[in-house]
C-alpha cells in the first residue's frame, strides 16, 4: 500500500528574480508539495504525531520562499532539502514552486520548477 500527503496551492509573496525590481517590489508564487509516505499507523490510532503535520510543511515553505534567491530552482532545493533532512518517514518528495506573471518580454501566465526525489 502506497500513501501520499499532498499539500496544493501554498500561496505566498515573495521578493526572488534576477531582476532589480523583483526585489522591491516582489511577486506572486504557488508552492505545492506531493509526499509519498506510511501513515498506517496514523490511520489506525489517529495519531497526529504519526503522520506528517500539514502545518509543518507550510511553515518550511514559508521560511524558505522568504529567503530571497535569484532562482526560483534554488528555492526549490531548499525546500526538497529540508523536507527530507526534516521528516525521515518521506519516501519520496515533489515540490513544485510557479511563479505568477513573470517579468519577460511577452504574455506568461506562469513559470514553474519542480524537483523530485
């Protein structure tokens, strides 16, 4: 049996861009993140401390998208990094990072990363 904690549209503003005014004036992003675990036990006893707690995982994100980078795939890693180093029960993890309406020279709804591993 495989389980999975997914956790969607982590919406956040954020100041990261090899621009100058992405650090004034910031952006918009999307931080999504898709775990692959065992929360049998979790089932069984509805144990929160047997499972991974949502509210965890958003606050990695958090901190991690308000340490300013120029790369959006550098945001990424960090996330990816501490997910793993963090929760040793994560099988797998992917983490998806958009950036909303990027400064470029024409009509981009979105960009995004995504790392998995």
């Amino acid at each position: 049996m495989q389980h999975r904690i997914n956790i969607e549209g982590i919406k956040l503003y954020a100041y990261h861009g090899c621009l100058e005014e992405e650090a004034k004036i910031g952006g918009n992003y999307i931080v999504d993140v898709y775990m692959t675990t065992d929360f049998s036990e979790a089932a069984k006893t509805d144990d929160l401390s047997k499972t991974i707690d949502y509210c965890a995982i958003y606050e990695i994100a958090k901190a991690e998208m308000a340490i300013r980078s120029k790369l959006i795939e550098q945001v990424g890693q960090r996330i990816f990094d501490r997910l793993k180093s963090d929760f040793k029960t994560i099988k797998s993890v992917r983490v998806k990072i958009t950036k909303l309406v990027p400064p470029m020279n024409g009509d981009v709804e979105q960009v995004s990363i995504e790392i998995e591993g």
